[in-house]
C-alpha cells in the first residue's frame, strides 16, 4: 500500500492516495471545481481547462482532472485570476464554433458550455466570432453530428474508445480546423463500426450529437425520470426514461444500475421508443375497431365451442413474470401453454448457471471464451464489456461456434466450427495460459453435445493449467424473459410449427405481448403461415400491427414495456421491477389482465 499523500485544497486539509488527481481529490473532500470536458469513468483529457488549479509555487495553473495531487502541495481552486481565465476560456470556445442557442434543442437548460457560462459571467463575447462554415451529418438512423456546436472537448470520442470499445469516433485535422470524425471520415450513417449505441449522445454536454428523436421534445431538465428495467434483452440494464407531457422525451442507462453502470446498446436507447412501429390501442374483430366486451365475448364464444383438447396458448418469452403466472394459472383450461425460444435455449433457461457478481467477473476478467453466443447482436452491453477488456486491458478473446461479429476482429482465435483435434486445442490451451480470471460466456448452442464436448475440452485446458475452478461461466438466452417463463411453469417451445401440428388445433391463442415485429418472426418459421390458416380461431394479443395480427380473426392490444408494471428475470436470475412510465394508450390492458379476462 502506498504512503498517502497530504495537501491542502483552499486551505482544507486532505489526503489521498498517489495517482488521484486534484479534481479527484477536491470531489471527495467537497470543494467544488467546474468541468467540462472531464467525464466519470472516461480518462482525463485536460482539453477544456474550465478545471484550472493554482498550486502554491507555480507560476503556472493546471488543469484539476488532469493533475495528481502532489504530496504538501497547497491547492487553491476559486481565485479572481481563475475566474478571469475561465471566463476567457469559456468566451473563446463560444466564438469559435457557431452556437447559436436559440435554435439549439439543449439550449436553456441542458448544455454543458451554457452551465458553466452563466456562473462565470459569460454576458457577451470579447473575441471576433470565426463563423466557420461547417456542416451537419444527419446520416445517423437515430442520432445526428451538428460540428457547428461541437466543443472538441472529445467526451463523444473517449466514450466510444472506452465505454463501447468500438473507437468510431476520432478528432482530425489540427488548430481551428479540428473537428470529430467517424471511422475515416464518412457519414454516420456509412459507419461500419458504429454499433448505435448512442453513448456518444448522452456524453455530449453540448448539442453536438444529438437524439433525432429527442430533439423539440422537451428540456431533460424539466422531464419527470423514472428508472425501470430494458426489457429487449435477458441482461436486463437499468434505464432512465424522462418524460414529458405523457410521452418519452429521452431514454438513457441508469447510472446506478450495478450491471450496465448507465451504459446501453441501440435496443434499450432507441429500440425501445425510437423504432417507428404501428400501434395497436383498441381490440379488433376481423380487422374492425370493436369494445373490449365485443371482442371477449367472441374470444369465450370461440372457447366455448372449442373442445379444450384442440385449445391452445402460445407466449413470447419476454413477456412478465406477472403474466407467465397468469397463464400457467389458466393451463387447464387449455391443451398446451408454451413460450416459444430459439433452439437449445430450453435446456440454458432450465438451469442458468452463473457466477456471484457477474459484472465484477466481466471487468475483471483476463480472458473471454464465447460459445455459442451472439452478443453483439443479442446482448450490447456485454460485447462492449468484451470489447473494452481486449482492447484496455489486453484480455484474451476465444469465439468458439458463433456468428460473426466485429468482435473477430480483436479476437485471438475464432472459429465458427470447433475442431476437436489435438492441434486446435494446444491453440487454445496455449492463448488461455496465463488467464487468471477468465470468464466463458456461452449462449443456447452451448447445450448441445458438441457444445457439451467443448465445454469438456475447455474444462481440460483449465484443469492441466491449474487455473482452480476453472472460467466463471455466465448463460446468456435470447429470449428476454424466457428464464422467468420457464420458471413460472410455461413449456419452452422451440420448434412452433411441430408443436402445434402435434394435435388437432381448433383455437389458438398467441400471447405476444410488446414483440417488436407484432410477433411476425413466427411467420418464418416453415408452415406456419399454412399451419394458422387452417386454424378456425386465431387470437392475438400484441402491442404492435404485424401479418399475424392483421390475419387474426381477433386481435386484443396489449401494453408496451413503458406502461407496464411488473417484473422481468434477468440472465443471473435476479428479478427486476418494470415501472410505469407513461399512461396506458388508447384501450390496451396488461398481458396478465387480459388473459385473466379471456379465461375468467
Ligand atoms: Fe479539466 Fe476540461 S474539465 S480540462
């Protein structure tokens, strides 16, 4: 342990340990010093010098964030010579770019240089405006890029770099012609290693980078936030939702959520109120707006004249753990109830194995083995964690049977197919053997027997390196709530069609809930458009308009996530609260009421 270091900040005594910087040091002991392009957990980059200290000796003042504090140094953090420097800081940064805030969506409230100009007395600007001509890249699907309002302060780019590990973003070019490029200089939208995931939006303390969504919605600070849990993936991230006027202004992570620590992926910032879908807020009998009485009386009528043998209840896996009771509570009143999943997720969701703090494990962790698992695609906010790992802290990366994925690119070995020859293993045993905290993240195929050889070899490696127990393994499922499904007694399906050709079906029921296609996907599975077709009475029960609803006899709108309340089981087995976040639209009811209603 190091000796700790003594100083004092305004006269305050403080200590610390050697390595923290004065900004660090001032915080913990709360004295208050301005920043602006310091950000928690990103490095310091000491860029904007809004933080400027003077130290007792130096005729120089130096930046807080970018400073460790230096044993018996005496600090002083407000002086008439600080502030006059800052407000010339701040005045320069305002003419250099074109801030024109009447017409900008963060002005009077939400922007970072407006905050630290009006405490420092920026009423007008001393220095001749530069008026650059600079261009606007509205390329982005859910975000834009306004260099006219960018402060260079480089949040975006340490976000992207060390948050989602990709490294889209970068400053190029020098002096006044210093702007923030993506990937070599192409438009948002062009990107091939943005992953969308919007943490360069929410790191902007300025309208640089900008929500298309969010933009004239409504001022963040004066929204009403409530803090829920995404419900587009098993990892189960916090959010926080800020809402105005009973619609969602802006979706951001939760920074006190222990698992994603205010981080998420372009489904939990934007898939869940950004995508463009169709809604349905009244009940529908064969295509026309009906009451909910009309609509359940034909839903009994239909029941009634359906023996109970040929009756059955199919539920997307991401529906509550409220609902997956209610359902199971009405099992005898049908054939079957079953959740569809992806195949050999039955067998993970059944006995999810995984270690005490995942999230330490994944931070921690000195090598990765994914297996069988496409977080990318399915789970964000662990590929960033994967991401950052390799490239920060030089952790190993095995991808053993998994699709492709930017993650090849940083990966020491990846291999769709795993060979289970000698040589291919003395690859592996060789990049894993000085891992000391490895982790093996494994997905739905991992259940299979080559996925079970697999794991037996890895177990082999470890063992004859003596790595103690071996990886700490963390299950990752698809569906997102297919754990609390099962849990709640609900038969994982994971061949539709099979099951519901297995008998003769007179009435069928599709709980889907809030499935972002309207439950479309299970139209591709094979004879299933025929298999519906020939069912008398088709149910469906959705949030959003797809085929399937549109070729139901009736359809019954359900609440979306943001309306529910309720809770989701994530991959650890922890469940999570789901809370209102908006008011119910139009007639749509809760999953779990309208099933209780149907089967009353
Ligand atoms: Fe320290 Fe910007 S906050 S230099």
């Amino acid at each position: 342990m190091s000796t700790p270091i003594k100083l004092t900040i305004n006269g305050q005594s403080c200590s610390c340990q050697a390595g923290q910087t004065i900004l660090e040091v001032a915080s913990a002991n709360n004295i208050y010093i301005p920043t602006l392009c310091w950000m928690k957990d990103r490095s310091p980059w000491g860029g904007c010098r809004v933080c400027i200290v003077e130290i007792e000796g130096s005729p120089k003042v130096v930046p807080a964030c970018a400073t460790p504090a230096a044993d018996g140094s005496a600090v002083t953090t407000n002086s008439p010579r600080l502030q006059r420097l800052r407000k010339m800081t701040l005045e320069l940064l305002f003419s250099e770019r074109n801030h024109v805030c009447p017409i900008c969506p963060m002005n009077k409230g939400d922007c970072g240089l407006q905050h630290q100009g009006y405490p420092h007395g920026v009423d007008s600007i001393r220095f001749p405006y530069l008026f650059p001509a600079l261009s606007m890249d509205l390329t982005g699907r859910y975000f834009g890029l306004d260099h006219n309002r960018c402060i260079l302060c480089t949040r975006c780019v340490r976000t992207c770099d060390e948050i989602e590990g990709v490294h889209t973003l970068d400053i190029a070019n020098r002096g006044e012609k210093n702007e923030v490029v993506v990937d070599l200089h192409v438009g948002l939208g062009e990107s091939e290693t943005c992953t969308q995931c919007g943490a360069c939006v929410a790191a902007c303390p300025t309208g640089a980078l900008f929500d298309k969504a969010q933009t004239y919605r409504g001022k963040l600070h004066s929204c009403r936030t409530v803090k829920t849990t995404c419900p587009e993936c098993p990892v189960g991230c916090g959010l926080e939702v800020f809402t105005k006027e009973d619609r969602i202004v802006e979706v951001f992570g939760d920074s006190d959520s222990q698992l994603n620590a205010g981080h998420l992926c372009k489904k939990g910032r934007y898939e869940t109120w950004a995508a463009p879908r169709h809604r349905i807020t009244q009940p529908l009998l064969h295509g026309k707006p009906v009451s909910w009485d009309e609509a359940l009386a034909f839903v009994r009528q239909a029941r009634a004249t359906s023996p109970v043998w040929e009756s059955v209840l199919l539920a997307s896996p991401r529906l509550t753990n409220e609902a997956a009771h209610a359902i199971h509570a009405v099992a005898d009143k049908l054939d079957r109830v079953g959740t569809y999943v992806v195949p050999n997720e039955a067998a993970l969701v059944d006995a999810p194995e995984q270690p005490g703090d995942v999230a330490q494990h994944l931070a921690e962790a000195d090598a990765f083995i994914l297996l069988g698992v496409q977080p990318v695609r399915d789970h964000g906010v662990i590929a960033a964690r994967v991401r950052t790992g390799v490239r920060k802290r030089g952790a190993k990366l095995v991808i053993l049977d998994c699709r492709r994925s930017d993650l090849d690119a940083y990966a020491d070995i990846a291999v769709r197919e795993v060979s289970l020859e000698r040589k291919f293993w003395a690859r592996v045993a060789e990049v894993l053997r000085d891992a000391k905290r490895p982790v093996l993240i494994y997905g739905p195929t991992a259940m299979t027997p080559v996925g079970v050889s697999v794991l037996d070899k890895l177990t082999e490696v470890f063992r004859a390196q003596g790595t103690g127990e071996g990886p700490a393994l963390v299950g990752l499922p698809s569906g997102v709530n297919s754990i609390g499904m099962v849990a709640a007694g609900v038969e994982p399906v994971e061949e539709v069609a099979p099951w519901l050709d297995a008998k003769p079906v007179q009435y069928l029921h599709l709980v889907l809930g809030d499935e972002p296609d309207g439950g479309a996907q299970l139209l591709e599975e094979k004879h299933m458009a025929d298999l519906l077709a020939g069912i008398p009475c088709v149910v469906v029960q959705a949030s959003y308009r797809s085929k399937l609803t549109d070729a139901a006899q009736v359809v019954l709108p359900a609440t979306i996530w943001a309306e529910k309340t309720g809770t989701l089981t994530n991959f650890t087995g922890r469940m999570l609260p789901l809370r209102p976040v908006v008011p119910v639209r139009g007639a749509g009811r809760d999953d779990a009421a309208i099933v209780e209603a149907v089967y009353a």
